[in-house]
C-alpha cells in the first residue's frame, strides 16, 4: 500500500521504504512496496 501511496506523490518512495524495513524485517515487504510502486501507472 505504502508503494502506492508514493507512487500518487503523498509519500516519498525512499520514506515508504525506510518506514517499512522499521516496522518489517522481512526485506520482501520492502519488495512488495517497490512492485507496487512500479506497477501503478501515472
């Protein structure tokens, strides 16, 4: 959700990335958020 988020400019990607590898050790929510980030169109 985060990577959608910065991808509509209301988080920075790099902020959404920090946030979850906080909350998440899992480095695959972090991939989660990029895949997201990347397959949501302009």
């Amino acid at each position: 959700m985060l990577g959608a988020l910065a991808k509509m400019g209301i988080v920075s990607v790099d902020s959404a990335k920090m946030a979850i590898s906080e909350m998440f050790s899992d480095e695959r929510n972090v991939k989660a958020a990029e895949a997201a980030y990347k397959e949501m169109s302009a």
